[in-house]
C-alpha cells in the first residue's frame, strides 16, 4: 500500500496576510494544495510558488515555472503557477498537485486540476527537491478571507 | 511505500522511437517530456506493451479517446497522440494511475492537456511493462528529455 496521503498544514483566515507559506515540506514525495473561497484586496490571480531552501527565498523570475501548451507542447515562462485564469478579488479557490514534489534532477510537475479550457501542467527546472510552498495573489496586496489546505504523502 | 522514483531518463538523438522497458513492476507510471525536438515539427506518440517491448499494441481500438463529452462508443485509437497539433519543441505529461494492474483497461491521462486532464483508455487487461515515445511521421528525435518516473 502507498503511504496515505496526510493534513500536513493549513490555513484558514483570522487577519489580512499577503502570502501565506508552508515551510519544512522536503519530507514529502508528493503535495497537494487545496484552495477555497480566498478573497484579495487587488484584483489578481491566486497563485503558488516554491522554494529550494525551506523559504529562505522563492522562485519567482520568469522561467522558473514552465506553462506546457496542451495544444502544441510548447512551454510559456511563467514567476508563478497561477491557479485560475481570471482575476478577482471575490471568492476564487484553486487545486494543483505536484506528484514528484522532493525528486532530485527531474524537472517537478505542477498539475493543476481545474478542469477548464488552459489550466494544465507546468514543469519547475529545478535540479534540486522542493520543500516550501508559497500561496499569495499576483497583484500584491493581502489575503482577505479564505482557506488553504496542504495535503502530503511522505 | 514510497512515491515516485526516477525509472529512467533519455535524451534521444538521431532515433525514431525512444523505447522503455523493464517496467512491470510499476503500479504507477508518469512520462514528463521536456523540450522534445524533431527534425520536422510533429506530434509525440505513445504506444504501450504487454511483452516488454517484444511487440507494441498499434491496432485500432488498442487504446481510447474519452472526450470531454463523455460520449460512446469511445473513439478507437493506434497510439496516444499528446498534443492536439505538431510542435518542436514539445512537453507534455502522461500519468498511467494503475499502469500495471491486471483485470482492467488502463487509464492514460494527459495533465498537460488543454482541458485539464484529457483521458485515454488502454484497451488490454494484461498488465503493462514497456512505452514506446516517437513522433508524427516517424521523425527522428534531435533533443530534448524524456522522464520516466515510477511508483512501486
């Protein structure tokens, strides 16, 4: 039997926050985020970044996430898996999977299971294991209402 | 039990197929394709096996197209094509959720596809142990990185 996937972490709001983060993840082979019913200040998009080194600091340039087309396969520089595709500051919740999470020199896979017309896949190039995971808003600006969930399977 | 491993990496140059077997033992099994190029700008091509390789299912109906509709009869197939039209270079990812289990078709679900999970069927209830990847046209490779990651 695999190992059951377990609640590592969540959040769920009591005051404004800009980001929230979930740190000492590197244990974990494979992760799931859960968002729902997030509220921003600034109309933008719910988005997920990672880290290499437990939040220190985050991938953020433009490249570090890899959008595949699911059209033709190409690949669209992105600084964050966004998590839908229009912006709001009402109510928007958000899923991604990352199957190979903590894996060495694979590229890791971002999954985002929104069943709409462009959410699909993106790679991370990252050589190293990720082991943090940031959850924030494009636009900037706090984090109003909501919940986060983060799911792991060691 | 763990999760997923690396099983094997390619990058293949100068051939037509890109061939993985030794994969039986999998009960999970994701293909990432980074960069693949051709020598011409195709489709990348998937087909399975049950003998390790020794032969691949390439018949019509060896594997099925679900649309997003849901409709039946569900659409015969020779190979899973990963994307909708030609590109070079070209991603994708294929996840095969009971890749070795007996008794049942196997699903083939491509989480790169534009509709979030675009499914397919392989039609055999043996259990499966080899993948194939080419391209369109029998193009060879010219670069690019082929991942093969597996769970127990």
């Amino acid at each position: 039997m695999p190992n059951p996937w377990v609640l590592i972490d969540s959040w769920t709001f009591s005051v404004n926050i800009t980001e929230r983060d979930f740190l000492n993840l590197g244990a974990y082979s494979e992760l799931n985020a859960l968002l729902r019913n997030i509220t921003t200040a600034n109309s933008g998009l719910l988005q997920a970044q990672v880290s290499i080194n437990n939040g220190s600091s985050w991938l953020t340039a433009s490249g570090d996430y890899k959008e595949v087309s699911g059209n033709d396969g190409s690949q669209a520089n992105l600084a964050a898996a966004s998590l839908h595709i229009t912006a709001a500051t009402t109510a928007r919740g958000g899923h991604v999977w990352f199957p190979n999470w903590n894996m060495p020199t694979v590229p890791k896979v971002a999954s985002r299971r929104n069943l709409n017309t462009t959410l699909g896949a993106l790679l991370i190039p990252q050589a190293n294991g990720l082991n943090a995971l940031r959850i924030n808003n494009s636009a900037g600006g706090n984090l109003t209402a909501g919940q986060i969930f983060v799911w792991g399977r060691l | 039990m763990a999760g997923f491993a690396s099983v094997a990496t390619m990058s293949p140059s100068g051939i037509a197929n890109a061939d993985f077997a030794g994969l039986g033992s999998y009960s999970e099994l994701m293909l990432v394709i980074n960069a693949r190029t051709c020598a011409i700008a195709q489709t990348c091509l998937v087909q399975a096996s049950i003998d390790g390789g020794s032969s691949w299912l390439t018949a019509s109906g060896d594997y099925k197209l679900l649309g997003t509709t849901g409709a039946h009869p569900l659409t015969d197939r020779t190979q899973i094509a990963l994307t909708n039209v030609a590109g070079s270079p070209l991603s994708s990812v294929l996840w095969f959720p009971w890749w070795n289990l007996v008794g049942k078709w196997k699903q083939a679900f491509i989480i790169s596809g534009n509709e979030g999970l675009t499914q397919f069927m392989v039609a055999n209830n043996a259990a499966l142990n080899a993948l194939r990847v080419f391209n369109g046209a029998s193009a060879n490779f010219t670069g690019g990185t082929i991942y093969i990651l597996g769970k127990p």
